[in-house]
C-alpha cells in the first residue's frame, strides 16, 4: 500500500481497511480526482465559518481559517457575537483624581451600509452623570477599527465605587439619525484603581435598543424692552453637539428666526466655530418687536453645521414664544414678566421635524404701493 503524505491530516480513514492498490492513487492524481472545494466568500475572522458539511468535505491545501486567527485579537468575549468586541485600557491618577481611559480598538462589528462595512465611533460616559460625554473619532469604511485615543474624567476615590463607564458604539452617518450598534457598561471601578493600566480589558458589545437622539443643549438668555419695541436673544453657549462630520466634531453656528403665523419675517446668526461640539458665542441676536405684536410672535432657534461644499446641516432646534412648549414657554414667560432684565435657561435640541411641522419656509418679499400702509412687524 501507499503510505500518505504526512502533508494532508485531513483525509479521512477509509472503513473496512485499505483498498486494493489500483483503487488508491498516488499523490499527484489525489489532487486531481479529489473533488474541488467550492469557493469560499468568508472572511477569515468570520466566526459563521463553521458547519458539519465543510468539516467533512476536505482537501489538501485547504485553508482553515481558525489557524491563521492571530492569537493577540482573540478576545475574551463570547466568539460569535454578532455584536462584536472592544478594548481598552482602564488606570486611575491618584494624584489628580482622575480616571484615565485609552479606547484601544474593536473587533467583528456587525456591518451597517449597504457596502457591507460601518463607519463606527464610539461614546463613552461615567454614569450617572451623562452631562459629560467623549467621543472617538470616525473610522471610515471597517469592521474592526483602532482608535488608540486617551480620555479622563474627573472623580474622586471615595466616588468611584458607585461610578460606571458606558461605551456606546455608534455608526455615523452624515444625512440621518447615527445608527446604534452595541453598547458596554463597565463596573467595579474601584479594582481597577490597584492596577498599572498595563493590560487590556475585553468586553463583548452588547446589542441595544435605539437611544433617544442626543442632539445636544443650547444655553441662551432672552431679554425684552417694551418702550423700544426690542428683543435681544444672547447665545451663550452649546454643549454635547451631534457630532456631523468624520472628525468627530461639527462646525456649528446658532441661526434664529422670527415667525409670526408660520411665516419667516427676520433671520439673525452668529458666527461659526470651528472642529468642536462644546462652542462658546457670547453673542447678541437683535429683533425689533413692538410691543403690541409681542404675544403673536415665537422665535425659533436652530443650531447648524456649517459645510463649505454642501448645504449646512441642522443639528438640533428649540422654541420660544408664548405658543411653544415646555422650557420654551416657560422662558417667554419668565422674559415678559421680567423686562429688560436678561432670563438665562438652558434648552434640549430636538430633531427639525419635532418641532417646525407646520412652520412654512418661505421668505417673503413686500413691494409697498404708495397708498398702502404696513405695521412695524411686517415691515421688518
């Protein structure tokens, strides 16, 4: 009989013995009578390449994938989830009370467009406190993104046992709501206190339901003289902005405009601010109102990310005026029973169509005829 190479473990044993030497070919018409595997369309990091039928059809020179996994990213998670995998680093600074977190990488991210990748970033709070937020920057077109980015958060010792970390991995994209793929939560911070940081941490992504779309908050104060007929709205500053561009941040500016009976009649901006989600204006929005057209009026306040190429994009909107709601009622509230005194609140950002439904976006252009009077409002 032929003795096999020692070349090909996989061939299985024959029952009932050895076959008479002319049913047994040789090395080189192995090759040839051995049915030709199908194609494979797998990634090698697939955890799906798995299954009864291909673990009998085998060949020589066939290609296990698991053999050529390199040992370094294999995680400590579950294989298999569809969720993927991330790491990171975790030390805290006793001298500065700050809490150090390196955002390493992650593996195995499920696929979110139509070209079979995502473009994933990831956010990361120490829970409760969701005021203060982190973000990765954008990696284009990957299943398996490296971050390497370093962020601190703030907090004492004594706090940090009841403190949790919470990563949310997230799919960007530019022209509707960020896709959410997994989250993680990190307890038991306090074990993490006694180690160098040297080493890191693995944590399977877990699916999650949809966040409520986190748009960011405006901080303005509204302040009205009735003698001059004058409304100045003063936007202080934005925090926590959606983030509109690859980089991870946006260029924002704050437009507002003034609207009587769903119709624009005065539009006022502030400057832009570039590379950022936490801008600082400072700056004064003036609209000459009389007072007897105070109560039929409402300004609405849109947050924008500037594009030098397309069109600007709105990042989030709030109301005031005596017919909006919530804050936004309060605050023109507050306003008219203060005057000319500055009223400061800070306001949520929803989503354009939440709160502008109705509103028609048309601008309107009067031409006087010499007998025809206009009321200060409208000839604003």
């Amino acid at each position: 009989t032929l003795k096999l190479s020692q070349t090909s473990p996989d061939v299985p044993n024959t029952e009932g013995g050895a076959h008479p030497p002319k049913d047994l070919p040789n090395a080189h018409s192995q090759q040839q009578v051995t049915p030709r595997p199908k194609p494979m369309t797998h990634q090698l990091s697939s955890p799906d390449f798995h299954g009864e039928e291909k673990e009998q059809v085998t060949s020589i020179g066939q290609i296990k994938p698991e053999l050529y996994r390199p040992k370094g990213d294999q995680g400590e998670g579950k294989q298999g989830d569809n969720c993927g995998k991330i790491s990171f680093l975790l030390r805290y600074a006793f001298n500065t009370e700050q809490l150090v977190v390196k955002i390493l990488k992650a593996l195995d991210l499920p696929a979110k467009d139509a070209n079979g990748f995502s473009d994933p970033y990831v956010k990361i709070y120490l829970l409760p406190d969701r005021k203060k937020k982190f973000q990765t920057k954008v990696h284009r077109k990957t299943l398996n993104p490296v971050f390497n980015e370093t962020f601190q958060f703030g907090v004492p010792l004594s706090e940090l046992h009841s403190r949790k970390l919470h990563f949310s991995v997230y799919d960007f994209d530019r022209f509707s709501r960020h896709d959410l793929i997994g989250q993680v939560v990190v307890d038991n911070l306090l074990d993490f206190s006694e180690g160098s940081g040297d080493k890191p941490v693995w944590r399977d992504i877990v699916e999650g339901t949809a966040e409520k779309a986190d748009l960011g908050e405006l901080n303005f104060s509204l302040c009205y003289l009735p003698t001059a007929g004058r409304l100045t709205a003063t936007i202080i500053k934005a925090t926590n902005l959606k983030a509109m561009d690859l980089t991870g941040f946006s260029d924002p500016y704050v437009k507002a405009s003034l609207i009587c009976d769903g119709r624009r009649l005065k539009k006022r901006k502030t400057s832009i601010k570039k590379n950022t989600l936490n801008p600082t204006y400072n700056e004064a929005l003036v609209f000459d109102i009389p007072n007897e057209n105070i109560e039929s009026v409402s300004i609405f306040i849109a947050v924008m990310d500037y594009d030098c190429i397309g069109h600007n994009e709105v990042i989030g909107m709030c109301r005031v005026g005596s017919e909006a709601e919530g804050p936004g009622r309060e605050h023109w509230t507050a306003m008219l029973a203060n005057p000319r005194k500055p009223i400061e609140h800070w306001h949520q950002l929803v989503e354009e169509k939440a709160i502008v439904p109705t509103l028609i976006k048309t601008v309107i252009t009067i031409s006087p005829a010499p007998d025809v009077s206009f009321s200060p409002l409208i000839c604003e």
